[in-house]
C-alpha cells in the first residue's frame, strides 16, 4: 500500500481510541469563539459572522495554515460554494456561483483594501499575488454581490484578504522547504518597534514551481519562479488612531524567463474613531502591473485609488456609513504574439464613486435592516447604481434568519469595450477574399452586466460544539457579454481577418444553494462538511454556445475536512473535495493532507502531499489564448523557525 494510505489508517484509529481522551485545544478557538469572529466585508462595518445578512465565510489564519497552502488559490478551497479550478502552473479560476474561468470576471478580489481586479482582460492574475501565508490575518469571502459597498465588478462576490498588524508579527520567523511540484519555498520576516507607538515588519519570499502535463502527457513548459517582498508599518498614535503604511513587490519568471511579470503597490490607510459611535478612514494607494505574455500581449497598467469612509450614528437605531472615492487607471500595449493585435496602444480611464447605507435596528438584538446604494460614474458605461437590500431576524440568540435583493452591475474590460485587442479564436477559413483568420474584437458602445439577486439563509448552532450554516440564492442576469457572430471579413496578406464582436447578447438564471456544517467530537478535533448545488440556464445566440457555458458550471462540490491535534505536538489534516463533471472535465475526487510536528516552540516540521488520488487532474476547460493543464500529484516538507 502507498505511504498516504497508512497515514490515512493511522489517522482514523488514533482519532477514535483517543479522541476524548486529548485535552489541548485544536486551533485555540472553539465553535461559540469561531461564530464570534469579526467580519466587515458585508456591510463596510464590524459584524459578527453569525449575525451577517449575506452567505459570508471566514478562513483565519490558523485554517490557511492548516490546508497546507502554498497559493491564496489553494487556500480558496475550503470555502463553501466557491468554485476553484487549476488553470495551469500559475493560474487560478476562482469565482462564486457560476462563471468561474482563467478571466473570473464577476468577482472583486480585495487586498489589505486594494482591488487587484484586472480592468484590461477581467479578472485576477492569481500568479502575481503571492502574499507570505504566515502573515494573513483572514480571508472573508461573500458569496453573493457587495456591490452596494465595494462598486462594480463585486457581482458574484468579494474576497477580501487581511493581513496581520505588525504590531502582531513581532520577532522573526523563516521557512524551507520544498517537493516534486512546489520545488522550492523559502521566505522570511522579522517584525520590531520604532519608538513607542510604530511597529514595522519586513519580509521576503521565493517560489519555484515545476512544469504541469498536458492532455497528451507533455510537458506544458510553464514552470514559474516568484520572489515577493515588502514592509508594512503600523502607528498606533493613541487608543483612537491608527496609521498603516505599507508596500510589497511580486515578480514572477515564467518558463525560463519567456514571459514575465511584475506588481508594485503601496497602500497607505489612516482610521480615526471620533467616539464610541463615529469613525472616519482615509485611504490611498499605487498600484502598477507590468506583464510580457507570450499568449496575449505585453501591457502596463497603472492605477491610482483615493477614497473615504464616515461611520455614524443616527440617534439609537440608525448607524450610517458613508463614503466618496476616485480611481484614475492609465494603460499601455504592445503586441508580442500573432494570436493578439493591438488596434490601440495606450487610454486613460476614470472612475467615481459614492455610497450610502443605514442599518437600521427596528427591534434591538432581534430585528435589523440594511438599506444602501452605490453610485457610479465610469468611462466605459456612464452612470451605474447598485442599490442593495438586507434583513437579519434573530428569533434566538442561537440562530440567524438573513435575506437580500441587490442589484449589481460589471462594466466591461478593455478587452470587451474597446478596440485595443483582435484575439485569435480559431484556425484559418476560406472565403471569398480569405483565408481569413476569426479574432474577437471589442465593443465601442457596450453596456454593463447586470444582476438582480435574490438570498436567503440560516444559521443555527443546536449545541455547543456543532454549527450549520445554509444559503439559497436566485440570480438573474442580462445583458451579459458574449461574442457575436461575424461582424465583418477584412482581406489582408497574408490572411484576412474575421472580425467577431463582444456584444450584450447573453441573459442566465442560476439557482442553488450552499449548506456547511462544523462540529468539534472533542477539544482536540473538528470536522467540517459542506455541500453546494449550482444550476444554470444560459440564453445567448449559438454562436456564443450557451450550452458549454452551462456545462462548464459543476451542479455538485463537497468538501470534507477534519483537523485533530495527536497533542500539543502533533497535529493532523485531511481535506477530501469531490467536483461534478463539466465540459471536457470528468467529475473527480481528489484530497490533500498535512502532517505538522512541533519540535519544540520555535521549530515546526510539515509535510503535505496535495492531489492523492491521480497522477494528473484536469480541473478546467481550455480557452482561446490560455494554456490548460492537468495538476499532478505532489508533495512537500517544509521547516519553520521562530526567533
């Protein structure tokens, strides 16, 4: 029998002889202290996660650690209902309730507050944010649309990423490590005081990834290297300021060298409580992305952010927030690759923003309603408003009944709404005139997606150690964009071009729901199940094959989790996930797991193995313009040091 298989056994039998005999506590924080957690993505306030009005999960830094995750996208699988595929080495597909491709484009990913949306092709690099794990604080994912409070292109979801105060990373910390896939980990950081009241942290991190196989066996030749580091300072000027400052740098090497990438940014933050019930926060920051990709083009994005926050009470049953922001986004291309020709170089985009919401407590500790709206004005679409609608009743202090209609809205990228790109779609076709080659083309006059959404759920925690948390949801979209058919053929030497146009020509409705459970046999274990079923009708022309889109959307995902502390010294987890069938993807189950050993309090000793029931994983469709390969097998070990 293989290694797995016996740590497998091991783990079963030890967990049952000694599972209420083990008195140290599994993660430090029980079932009653986890629903107790404090989150702020739903409604820009402080919030406990039982108490939410929307699907909300939380991954703290203790589960990040658990996974055994090298990459945000890893880590990203443990959340209920969120759909994450392996593209290639370096790409991730990650998106909530549908739509989930290499371009997730109805999903608004959040950094320390910063978006890193991608507005030229829509969606995220996942390979350019390459955080140090240990650092993360948590990571709060909204099933659902936040567009109300976060703008445009928070349609499906937000996934906001918070990392740790330096005030909590004091000393020093570094890791080695390395396997058959994650060939190399190594990273460092070292956390002290300036002055009194200034805690900094500095840190460092590299990264080497094998190739992935393609269908036929052969390596896709996308191995990848990272290096990632940074500061972040925090002041903490009295028991009402505090002042954060902090940068980080991500290059990444694809293939040897033959395509490249490059993130700055910098943020810097100033929140001030003027009492117990008014708070005002300021923000800026720089963001610039420079990317040579041999499969699209080589582009230059650079976004520069302001905006600001007022919090406040309105008598004893209103709390307003409000706030204003502006985000100015400069981009240039070049062409690197016949699969894309650039039609326009460089354009400038502007976005403003303003948002109002009251939540309003009609009956305290009982009854609750948030009602808010977003306006925008962008450069692409014009004038948006996203207005939202929630409720929270609790007939218990042990359980939440939560409801809410929003409208949300995605405005185009650069490569739908303008003439910038001619993709590559397909191989050459005669016609009169021709060969002709069929590139899509942007869309002069697009307008924005729109979503209408409807939610409800409910939570329950019936005793002490088990807690149930389920949502419902109907969304319904129009004016989606999808190519078109053949707008217009262009002779030329030596082919011709075939122009097909984004067009608003696509409307879906897709239903479902998403169930988890989390329970504690005993201090020392916890297991946590959840179930998410997706069903989608998508009516677009036959050109834009509406039915692949719907086969490309998994009806049914579980995913099982336990993690148990041997003692205080070791510790045990296993997640198994099953995903149903898509296009040109066969229905798999697949499971990671993590053995920890703590030499003593400052030397920890890991090993993970990821992927255990295959050799190769297919988890995603192929793309025009984008490479798909299978996730092999791996494994790694890995030393952590604290001093």
């Amino acid at each position: 029998m293989p290694t797995w298989f016996w740590l497998l056994k091991l783990f079963f039998v030890h967990s049952v002889l000694q599972a209420q005999t083990l008195s140290d506590s599994l993660a430090d924080l029980s079932i009653e202290q986890l629903l107790n957690e404090s989150v702020n993505s739903v409604t820009k306030t402080t919030t406990r996660q039982f108490d939410s009005p929307a699907a909300i999960s939380v991954l703290s830094n203790e589960d990040i650690q658990r996974s055994g995750a090298t990459h945000l996208g890893d880590a990203l699988r443990l959340v209920p209902g969120l759909n994450v595929g392996v593209v290639n080495s370096s790409q991730f597909a990650i998106s909530a309730r549908g739509f989930s491709s290499v371009f997730a484009n109805k999903m608004l990913v959040l950094m320390d507050g910063r978006a890193v949306y991608n507005a030229t092709f829509g969606g995220v690099f996942w390979d350019l944010q390459q955080p140090m794990i240990e650092d993360l604080d948590r990571i709060e994912v909204i099933r659902g649309p936040g567009a109300a409070i976060w703008g445009a292109n928070a349609m499906n979801g937000v996934i906001n990423i918070v990392s740790l105060s330096a005030r909590d990373t004091q000393g020093g910390m570094a890791y080695l490590g390395g396997g058959n896939v994650h060939q190399k980990l190594a990273g460092g950081r070292y956390g002290g005081m300036i002055g009194e009241d200034i805690y900094y942290r500095i840190f460092a991190s590299t990264q080497s990834n094998d190739d992935y196989r393609l269908n036929d066996g052969q390596s896709a030749e996308d191995g990848w290297r990272s290096w990632h580091g940074g500061f972040r300072l925090d002041q903490y000027a009295d028991a009402d300021t505090h002042l954060t400052w902090q940068a980080d740098t991500t290059v990444m090497s694809l293939n040897e060298g033959t395509s490249d990438a490059y993130n700055f940014n910098t943020l810097g933050r100033w929140v001030h409580e003027l009492s117990g019930q008014s708070e005002i926060e300021l923000q800026a920051y720089y963001d610039r992305i420079e990317r040579d990709d041999t499969n699209r083009a080589k582009f230059n994005v650079d976004t520069f952010d302001i905006s600001a926050q007022h919090r406040f009470s309105l008598g004893e049953k209103h709390d307003i927030t409000w706030g204003l922001g502006y985000r100015f986004i400069t981009q240039s291309v070049e062409q690197t690759t016949s699969l894309v020709t650039i039609r326009e170089d460089s354009f400038n985009r502007n976005l403003f923003s303003l948002f109002v919401q009251d939540e309003w407590k009609m009956l305290k500790d009982q009854l609750s309603v948030t009602s808010g709206v977003r306006l925008e004005q962008n450069d692409y679409t014009g004038f948006e408003y996203q207005p939202n609608l929630r409720a929270v009743f609790k007939p218990t202090v042990k359980q939440t009944l939560w409801a809410a209609v929003s409208r949300a809205v995605r405005t185009p990228s650069a490569l739908e709404s303008e003439d910038v790109f001619g993709v590559a779609l397909g191989s050459p076709f005669l016609a009169p005139g021709g060969p002709y080659i069929p590139r899509a083309v942007g869309n002069r006059d697009p307008v924005a997606e729109v979503l209408w959404a409807y939610e409800m759920g409910y939570r329950v925690q019936p005793h002490e150690s088990i807690s149930i948390d389920a949502s419902a949801f109907y969304n319904h979209y129009t004016d989606l964009i999808a190519l078109d058919g053949i707008d217009r053929l262009v002779p030329g030497a030596p082919l011709g071009t075939a122009e097909i146009p984004f067009d608003n020509n696509m409307s879906a409705e897709l239903y479902g729901g998403e169930i988890s459970l989390t329970a504690s046999p005993s201090d020392a274990w916890r297991l946590t199940a959840s179930y998410s079923l997706i069903f989608a009708n998508i009516h677009a022309p036959a050109s834009s094959s509406p039915e692949i889109q719907e086969k490309s959307i998994p009806t049914h995902q579980v995913v099982l989790r336990s993690s148990y502390d041997f003692s205080r010294r070791m510790s045990l987890d296993l997640q198994v996930r099953y995903v149903d069938q898509m296009e040109s993807v066969r229905a798999y189950v697949t499971a990671d797991l993590r053995l920890l050993y703590r030499v003593n309090d400052r030397m920890d000793v890991s090993l993970v193995a990821q992927n255990l029931f295959a050799d190769q994983q297919l988890e995603q469709r192929t793309l025009p313009a984008t490479v798909t390969t299978s996730v092999p097998r791996g494994i790694y070990g890995k030393i952590t040091w604290r001093f």
